[in-house]
C-alpha cells in the first residue's frame, strides 16, 4: 500500500507494508515515514527494546525505509492510525552527517540549490501534487469542452512573438562556423539548412489545426531568452495555449475565465489536504507581518476567483485609471503614465488588479505598436484585439488574442513589422484558403502554479528552474 490508500482505508488490524522516506525518528520509538503519495505521514511505532541497536541507529532522517506492520488506532493525537512495526528494513541510508535536509525549517533559497532532494519535502511534495493536478484539469477541461490537443514543434524556424527572444539551435562548431562569401555564418549548412530556435510559443503552427480540427490547445515547454531575473519569469516554462475557430475577442475571454475557474475549482475539491497545508505555511511566514501586509488567505483568495466574475475593462479605460491614480499623481510609479499608447509595466498591472478593482482583470483593445503583428486590427485602426488577464499577485497570467484573418492587413502587418514574409509563408496562405475569424491565448502554467499555491517565486513551482546564469540539474 501506499499512505494515501492507507489512511483512506484505515484497516485497522491489517498487517501492511509501507515503503518511503523518513521525516523524523523521536524517543527511539516514533518513525514519520512519507511516501509522497499525499501530505500525511505514516507514524511507524518500533519497539525498541527489541530491535538491534546498530539498526535503530540506521533510522535517520532522509533515509529509505521498509516497514511492516500492524495498523492501529492511533494512541496519541495528530494521526488517526499508526502501525505497530514488526519488521523495519533499511533500503537506502542517509547518513546525518552529510544529508542536508535536517526536520527544521529550510528557506526557499536553500531548497533551491539543493533541488534533488526537495521532492522530499512536506512544502515541495504539497506543491508539485497540486502541479499536476492542475495539468490533469487542464487536459480535462479541454477534452470535456471537445477540444483536441496538438502537439506543436519545439524546434522552430519562424519567432511567434517577434520579440527576438529565442534559443539557437544548432550543431555547427561555434568555434569554426561555415563562412558565406560575405562572411556571415552559412546557416544553409546548418542541421535544419537554416536557422532555427526553440519555440517562444506553439501558437502560429496550433491557429492552422484551428483552421481544420476547430477546437485545438497545446501544452508544451515554452522557451525565452529573455533576461528577466524577476520572481514571474523562467527561461523555460509551459504554455497552455487554445485556439478556436470562429471565436472572436469576446468568446474568447470567456473561455479563458472558464478555464481557469475551472481549473482553479478543480484544486479546491481534489488538494484540499495540500492547499491546506501551502495555507497554514503562507499564514506562518506572514505572522510577523502588520495585517494590512499580509495577502488573502490561500483558500479565500481560491474561492473568491473560482466564484467571482472577471473585471472587464478596456486599455484606454484602464489608462484613465492609471493616469489619475495616487501613485501616478505622486510619482510612485517607476515608469509614469502620461499618454494614451504607453505600455503597461508590472507595477500599473497589479495597481489595477490588486489596489483598484481588487479582483482579476481583463484588459482588451490594445494600442496595436504594443502588441504582436497577429492581433486583429479594430475598426479604429490604432487598437488590436488583444486580451490580457491579470491577477492579484501575479500580473500578467494569460495573454491572447482574436487573430488577424484578413490576407491583406496581415500581410502588410507582417512587412510594418519586418518580419520576413518567407518564413511566414505558410501562415500566410491560411488566410488566403478558407479564412475565419478564429482567437486564442496562452496561459503561463506555472504563473498559475504560483497563484494556487501561494508560491511567490516561480523558481519554487517548476522541478527544475531554467532562469539566467543557472540550469543546474
Ligand atoms: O503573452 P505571451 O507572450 O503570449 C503568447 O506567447 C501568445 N502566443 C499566446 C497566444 O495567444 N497563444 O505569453 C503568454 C503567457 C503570459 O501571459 C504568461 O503567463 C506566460 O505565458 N509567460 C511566462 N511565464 C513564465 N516565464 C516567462 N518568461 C513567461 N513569458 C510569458
Ligand atoms: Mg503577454
């Protein structure tokens, strides 16, 4: 058995194996064993009058343990059941002079240089369940609501976002590259035959099984050689990206609140135990805190998104805001908003989330010079059709869009932004065979993994964090 199945059943006079890591051994007597299956652990009692003294020495904390047993009501408080141990076998040692996870309490910081071991910890076994819980609900939402996942390239030769902010990929010596005449670096003698980079976002390759299948997503790694070392921003994440056909802006942002309330809600029956325990620690680490400080409490801050409808509110809406805000007026914002046009920065982003409306936001219609070349162009012919969706906390988590579909303002968009049409060619021709008004977005998996878990660093929600300057493990 595992101690998930084991305290759902709780049989009571069974004899049973358990196999997992040791958290704590107390008075010579009390093994906390965690298989990671769930957040309990299993209180193994031993007798240990009548088990050898070199083995009980053997029972530290991190080492590998099989234990058998019988199960009992639990004679002391903290746990319903515990086993009677009749037999412990030590599978793997840890010796405590040298294992570096000791039952205190570690900062974040160091659990991150030793990222090998923190699976076995109560806050990272908490953490990585609700990750995949999420991504289960994902799969699930969309295969409930008839979408078809597509599998789009990691190795690409076109840059989605246009933003330049790729990862070459290449097998030419970086030390003695083929030469052009002009002597550039020949990328036709490149592996692919030219110059190719890990995808920035499946979106271009999932709108053209859109423009077949109807209801497509992609949930795939998703890289950015973007030097942001904030506590939002990964080198390699996951993306979440639908596309549907025949949706527009609209449809759209509905979608995406769905999803998310979805999936949000899906946490909240399923990791009760987990997203109780992330509470109590966030509570803790927040004591010390004045109460105005302190963030919502983790469930509270669940239910209310899961239950409480999206803010919705345009660009130019929300630069009034901005502009006649406090911190604008006094000058607190780094970056001052004093026209229409401005981009907003991650400080304008949470003033509206968490100081103005105080609820997730959707901001739409977008000044087009700040938004990629694939956004439909409104009517005004300055604004595109583009969404964000902001939350407390986080800022930016999803970003989409309704797609540009008519051939000829999106090929001069292509050419405005100078992007080379050839490497788009493909793109191209679906808006010259049977085009449509389709949109989608891309949901940041691990800014949600951060938002249901309380995590305030990104680094703490993905196993291995890939972030400038480091990709250890
Ligand atoms: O807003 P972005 O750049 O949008 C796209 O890539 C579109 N092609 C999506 C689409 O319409 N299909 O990225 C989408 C989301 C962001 O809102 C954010 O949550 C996440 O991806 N994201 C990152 N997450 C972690 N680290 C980074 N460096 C991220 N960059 C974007
Ligand atoms: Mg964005």
């Amino acid at each position: 058995m595992n101690i998930k199945e084991l305290v759902a059943n709780e049989p009571i006079g069974s004899r049973v194996i358990i196999q997992g890591w040791v958290r704590t051994f107390r008075s010579n007597r009390f093994v906390a064993i965690n298989d990671g299956s769930c957040a309990q652990n299993l209180q193994a009692v031993v007798n240990f009058e009548e088990t050898d003294e070199s083995l009980l020495k053997r029972i530290t904390t991190g080492a590998c343990v099989k234990v058998e047993g019988e199960i009992i009501e639990s004679q002391g408080g903290g746990q319903r059941i515990e086993m009677v141990v009749q037999n412990i076998e030590i599978l793997g040692d840890a010796n405590p002079e040298e294992f570096p996870l000791q039952p205190k309490k570690h900062s974040l910081e160091f659990l991150r240089e030793i990222a090998h071991l923190r699976p076995r910890t109560q806050t990272f076994g908490a953490v990585f369940r609700i990750r995949h819980a999420l991504q289960f609900a994902t799969h699930k939402y969309f295969n409930d609501n008839g979408f078809f996942q597509v599998h789009t390239p990691i190795v690409t030769g076109s840059d989605a976002e246009g933003a330049g902010e790729m990862f070459r990929v290449s097998t030419l010596d970086p030390a003695s590259p083929p030469k052009t005449e002009s002597g550039e670096v020949d990328w036709k003698e490149d592996f692919f035959g030219k110059e190719t980079n890990l995808t920035v976002s499946g979106q271009l390759e999932g709108e053209l099984f859109a423009l077949g299948l109807s209801k497509i997503y992609t949930f795939g790694p998703t890289f950015r050689a973007e030097n942001s070392n904030t506590t939002r921003h990964l080198a390699e994440f996951w993306m979440i990206e639908p596309e549907v056909a025949f949706n527009d802006l609209q449809d759209n942002m509905q979608l995406a609140e769905d999803n998310l309330k979805y999936v949000i809600q899906y946490t909240l029956e399923h990791c009760r135990e987990d997203l109780q325990l992330l509470a109590d620690r966030q509570a803790n680490e927040e004591k010390q805190l004045p109460q105005d400080k302190r963030t919502i409490p983790l469930l509270e801050k669940l239910e209310f998104v899961a239950n409480n409808d999206f803010v919705r509110c345009s660009y130019t809406e929300a630069i009034e805001i901005l502009r006649n805000s406090k911190p604008n007026k006094k000058k607190k914002f780094k970056y001052l908003i004093e026209e229409w046009g401005a981009d907003l920065q991650s400080e304008h982003e949470r003033f509206l989330v968490e100081k103005h409306f105080g609820k997730p936001v959707i901001l739409y219609d977008y000044p087009a010079s700040i938004k990629a070349f694939y956004m439909r162009l409104n009517e005004d012919g300055k604004t595109v059709r583009a969404m964000d969706i902001l939350f407390p906390g986080i800022g930016e988590i999803v970003g989409g869009s309704q797609r540009e579909e008519r051939y000829d303002v999106l090929k001069s968009k292509i050419e405005e932004f100078g992007i080379e049409e050839e490497s788009l060619w493909w793109y191209l021709e679906t808006r010259k065979f049977g085009t449509c008004v389709h949109s989608g977005y891309g949901l940041g998996f691990e800014r949600l993994v951060s938002f249901v878990t309380g995590m305030n660093n990104i680094r703490d929600v993905i196993p291995f964090p890939r972030t400038p300057k480091s990709a250890d493990f």
